[in-house]
C-alpha cells in the first residue's frame, strides 16, 4: 500500500490497516522532515484503501518513537519566528490528518513514546501499552514546548492540571502512571500487545467501543481543572528562572482550555515558534547535540582502547575512595594502595557509605553492591601491581611527591601499562619528566566529589601516545564519566577558564565591589553559587595555590598585580567551610551541612585590599568583567589547540564547573551575544583594566566575518 525509508502501510485482513514505523538503517524511530512526509503519504494511501475498517498502528523497533530528530532544529529555529510557526502547522497537518481518519485507530505502544512520538500516539482513538514501556513530553528539557499538539491532545485527555504536571516536568511516565491518568486506555506484557490491540479495535469497529465520542471530546474544550495557577507561575518563576517554556506552557494550557482543538493547536504552535527563538532554547538544543558528539567520541575512544581488566588508585582517603568506588561500581576492579592504614581505613569507609547509598536509593541491589565493594583491595604496599593495566596516582598536589611515586610505580607495572596522575593544576610535562615510559602517562583531572561530578580531563603531556590516552578516556567512559581530552597546560581547560574568571572577580573587589552582590549577580545569572561562596567552598588556601599557580604560567595578562582577598584571607586563616570562615561564617544546620551566613568580620577585613574604598557597579558590568575573561581563555584554549573543538570547551565547563546550561557554555553564549558585541565590550574593559580583556586576533577577525563558534 505504501513503502517509505521510515514508514510503511500494509493490508490486514478484514478491511484493517496496519501503519508500522519502521526506520530503515537506524535502531530507532524518529520523527524528521522526511518522516512526516511520508507518513502524509502513507495517510493518503490508507484513506483510499477499499472497504477500510479501521487502523493500527505500531513500530518495528524495541521503542515506539524516541521523538524528534533534534539535529534539524538548528537550521529551522534560525528562520524569523513567523516563519517556524508556519513550518511547526505544516508538520500538524500530517498529525491532524491521522486523527481525522474515518474508522478507529489503535496505537500500540511498545517501548519508549517520548516527544513527537507520544503526541502521535495521542493522535489515535486508543493506546495499549506494554507493561516495561514509558511515555512522556520531555521538551522543556530542551527549553521547548510541544509541538506536535502535545499540550493540546494531554490536556484533553487527562485533563489540565494533570497535562501540566507532565509536561512541565518533563519527565518519563510509567505504563501504571499513564494508565491510571487516562492517558492510554491499557497496558499489557508485552507478548500480548498485538493481540489485545487487535481485539479492542475489532471492537471499536462492531461499535463496542464508543471511538466517536471520543474524538468529539479531543475535539473540543479541555477540562481545566488547574489549581492555584498564579502558586504554580511563581513556583516556576522560583525553581527555573531561566527557562521560560515551563512557565509558557502553563500558560499555553491554562489560555487554550477553553477552545476547540483547531484553535488550540494553532495557539500553541505560536508559542512554539515564540519559545524556539529564545536563548533557552538555543543553548539546550545545542547542548543536545553537544552531547550526542561527545558520546561519538568516547565510541571512538573505546574502539582504539579496551577499558582496564585491573586498575589501581594510589592515595586512598576521600578521592582515592571515591575513585576507588566509581571505578569498582562500574564493573573494573581496583587495587587501593596508601602508606597509611588510617588513609586507607577512610577510603574504605568513604567507598562503603557510597554503597550504601546506592542501595538505600534502591540504584543497586546489596548483593551487588557487596560484590563491588569486594573488589577493591585496599593495601600498604604494592601486591598486586604486577598484574594491572592501568594506575590512578591520587595522592596530595605536590609536584615533588607525585613525582617520586610515579617513578616508584612505574618500576613495578607492566610495560603496558598506562599511568595517570589525578592532578588540577601540576604539569603533566615535568610530571612525566622523571619516568622512563612518558609515552604511556597522562593527566587524569577528576572534579570532586568524584561520584557526582561527570566530567573528566584526559591530559596529553607532548610524548603521551594516541593509545595511552584512549586507554583513560575508555576507563573514565566506562566509570559513567564524561572525558574531555585537552594539551598539557597551566591549568588544562577548567581550571584555566575558572581563573580567568576568578581573576575577574578578584579585580572586582579590589575596585570596591561588596562580594556578596557579585555573589548575588552571578548566581541570579545561573551560576550554581557565586565565586566568593565558591572559593569558600573550594578552601581558601587550595584556591589561592591553585590561581597562583594557573596566572603565573600565563604571564602578566593573567596575574592580578595587586594584593588580592584571596590572599588575605588565607593569611588570616579564614579558609572557608573547612575552618567555618572565609567570604562567609558557616554553622552547621540541622543535617550537619555548612550554612551559609553573612560575616561583617569579613567586609571589614577586605577593606584592606580596596585602595579606593566601597564601590557599586550596575549589574551587567559585573557579568561582563567576570565573564569575559573566560570567554577570551576559552577563545585561546581552542585556538591554541588546547582542546580540540567549541563543544568540547563548553561541555567542559557546563560539566566541570556547573556554567549554567540555559546559557550553553562560554562560547555558545558568545555567538548567542554576538562576536562583534563581545569583541567592543573586552576592546572597552581592556583600555580600563588591562590585557585580562584582550580579544585575541581571531575574536576581532570572527566578528568582522559574523562568524560564530558554533
């Protein structure tokens, strides 16, 4: 009947069609241009079919459809807004036309149904779904709405309040869920789907099943039975202040409840086309896509590397534990080496309370997690190091230290295998220096704490080989982590940017400005917690070794040139919530966690480095002054081949340090302002504060052509 690259309507007996999505040369299906048209296709063919009854539809695949291709999204959100609008209704008439089919339809919903592909499935007259499956409307999690006629099919189903919890959450629904909300009329084990869908249609046709009316209510107004509206704007106005599509969905629902169908879906395909264009939805498209890339390439990692058979941590305590417990948690058992019982008692302590975490989270069963701990072998000497192939040197920042163990280990493993030293800030370069194979040694970065933090920095001193940096980055993949592989340099990426930035914020108090305003402005811009709480976080005095370390290597453009807070704190002890003073005063609340206080003990105490006494900016001049310099370093890092492409950067700081990712990275908030924007604003700051605001040759040259970094 019809036969498409995605889709295909066959003849079933007794007057039944089935349409069957069925990608060809993909394990999914999906819902692009290409798809929609064919299934326009296949609706006209199935409208002309002789002596039709009625249709069913299903998927050839494990999951029904997992959604939209998000890669077209790029080049549609680009066009002026009147025109998305337009192409977002064109793309209706395909759904329009499913639904307006004049015999019963039944949509078999066999795995996933997540987007475009649930807002299909709502098309039909009847859902069944298997029992393992799950459906849902995930698009705020690229600051979307639906737009496939989601916000106006759910809410006429399961009502209003009920369509707003689902969309605005964005989460997955279970098969029980769904059933229990009226959004699918049965769930059965799978075996049984084809069966039971056959029978509730067959139903439907000899008029058992009212199919009618239904249509004639999804026709219709909403029931709209939201509560507390104006509660629910400011609760979002609270938790997502960034991300406008929860909010506009909301209103989206609540405006278009009392319309009929028709006139709802061309209101939501105007907000559609409204929210596509915002900077939201801009970064977390790209985000998507940034994503997609990175897993791409941790496929390549692993096909030039196998994952470690035995690894080692040197260094127990919090980090070697918490390495210690990713590593054994994913399936690569590890030898935890210290020279102190008691280091090696507390990392043992720390991989066991990870566990148990685990288990109490009901993420691992005790049996497994009792297994896994099992593998890590804790020891005060080096049994055992024979046999691994790879060894993470763990222990504390000091360059002749982590010297001196590397070369002692190196002696005792085989000749195959990789070293890696987990370091922020040392050069790999000299760490390498005193070892006889620097072709099998990197940098291995971990971001603590270790099991939460995704990102880790695989770093290639100048002799590291292709294989021995695959090596890591397939062991880091295969911990859940995310690596990012970047060039030996002061600080390699993250820690380079997050000085730059630092070093702004540092010039910011130095001119007078009060920390907690940056504090307040920074995180109001989407940063997790503002720089002055950040370096109390941190500590004082690692953050101070860490900036000094990092600005000297990059010389005066870098080096703050004058006496900054972070050095006064730490020479009056205040090192932050380690010692429950720094930027702020901390005491412990009610769980046992630092809170937070204002301490004017502080203020005071800055005073002594703001020569020309307490001073207010606006706002913006903040952001831009603590922001660009990252920008710039970020700019130079790629240029200089430090990392290897514009994702890469701003994945590394999205992951690594928490950029706020309705912004998509330093440089994906560069094109999103313009480069010619950003170039006069560092031109202007650099006249005033000196070369931290440099452009570099490239920024100028990029915003004289319009290019982007994306």
């Amino acid at each position: 009947m019809f036969e498409g690259k995605s889709i295909r309507a066959v003849a079933l007996d007794n007057g039944l069609v089935e349409l069957c999505y069925d990608r060809q040369q993909s394990a999914i299906n999906k819902f692009d241009i290409q798809t929609v048209n064919e299934l326009k296709q296949a609706i006209a063919a199935i409208e002309s079919h002789q002596g039709l009854k009625g249709l069913l539809i299903t998927s050839a695949k494990d999951s029904f459809i997992v959604g939209a291709d998000i890669f077209e999204f790029t080049e549609l959100f680009a066009k002026p807004e009147p025109e998305v609008e337009a192409f977002n209704l064109s793309q209706n008439e395909a759904f329009r036309a499913l639904e307006a089919l004049p015999v019963p339809t039944v949509t078999v919903i066999n795995g996933l149904a997540l987007g475009g592909g649930f807002e299909a499935a709502m098309t039909s007259d009847y859902r069944v779904m298997a029992e393992e499956a799950s459906v849902g409307l995930p698009e705020v999690n690229l600051g979307l709405i639906p737009g496939f006629g989601g916000t106006v099919r759910l809410s006429r189903l399961v009502g209003c309040q009920e369509a707003v919890k689902w969309i605005v959450s964005g989460k997955p629904c279970s098969a029980k869920s769904a059933l229990a909300s009226g959004a699918v009329d049965q769930v059965v084990p799978r075996e049984e789907l084809r069966r039971v869908s056959l029978e509730l249609l067959n139903r439907a046709i000899e008029g058992a099943e009212p199919w009618q009316q239904r249509r004639e209510n999804r026709a219709g107004q909403a029931r709209n039975d939201l509560q507390d509206v104006a509660g629910q704007r400011e609760k979002l106005a609270r938790s997502r202040p960034h991300e406008p599509a929860p909010r506009l969905a909301l209103d989206l629902i609540e405006r278009a409840a009392a319309l009929n169908s028709d006139m709802a879906l061309k209101e939501e395909a105007k907000d559609f086309a409204k929210v596509a264009k915002t900077q939201s939805a801009a970064s977390l498209v790209q985000l998507f896509i940034n994503d997609q890339f990175l897993k791409k390439k941790a496929k390549e990692y692993a096909s030039l590397s196998d994952r470690p058979n035995q690894a080692a941590v040197l260094g127990a305590g919090i980090m070697g534990g918490g390495i210690a417990f990713t590593s054994a948690s994913r399936g690569t058992p590890v030898i935890m080496k210290d020279i102190a019982q008691k280091a090696l008692d507390l990392g043992m302590e720390e991989a066991r309370k990870l566990f148990s975490k685990q288990v109490s989270g009901g993420r691992l069963s005790q049996e497994k997690a009792n297994t896994a701990l099992a593998s890590i072998k804790p020891v005060l000497e080096y049994h055992g190091f024979d046999k691994v192939d790879a060894v993470v040197e763990a222990v504390v920042e000091n360059l002749n230290l982590k010297k001196s163990v590397l070369a002692e280990v190196e002696a005792l493993v085989p000749d195959d295998a990789v070293l890696a030293s987990n370091t922020s800030s040392l050069s790999i370069t000299e760490l390498a220096g005193v070892l006889t194979r620097p072709e099998s040694f990197v940098g291995m970065h971990f971001f603590n704490p270790v099991p939460v933090m995704p990102l880790v920095e695989i770093i290639r001193g100048p002799r590291t080989s292709d294989a021995a940096a695959a090596k890591m980055a397939s062991y880091a993949a295969a911990m859940g982590k995310t690596p990012i592989l970047v060039q030996d340099c002061p600080g390699f990426l993250v820690n380079r940017l997050l000085t730059a930035y630092i070093v702004g914020f540092l010039r910011l108090i130095h001119d007078g400005v009060d920390f907690m305003e940056i504090d307040r402005v920074m995180e109001d811009f989407g940063w997790p917690m503002g720089p002055a709480y950040l370096q109390d976080v941190v500590g004082m005095d690692t953050a101070v070794h860490v900036v000094d370390i990092i600005s000297e290597g990059y010389g005066d453009r870098m080096a703050p040139g004058f006496r900054h807070a972070l050095t006064l704190m730490v020479e009056n002890e205040r090192f932050g919530q380690k010692n429950g003073k720094g930027f702020y005063r901390y005491e412990k609340d009610p769980n046992g966690r630092p809170k937070k206080e204002r301490d004017a003990e502080a203020v005071t105490l800055l005073a002594e480095v703001q020569p020309n006494g307490p001073s207010e900016i606006p706002e913006a001049e903040i952001i831009d002054r603590t922001i660009l310099p990252m920008i710039i370093e970020a700019s130079r890092a790629l240029e200089e081949g430090v990392v290897g492409s514009a994702i890469e950067v701003d994945m590394a700081l999205i992951l690594g340090l928490g950029f706020p990712r309705h912004l998509g990275g330093p440089l994906k908030f560069a094109d999103w302002q313009g480069l010619d924007r950003i170039v006069a604003k560092c031109e202007h700051y650099q006249q005033k504060f000196g070369d931290l605001y440099a452009p570099t040759n490239r920024m100028r040259e990029m915003a004289r052509l319009g290019e982007c970094y994306h």
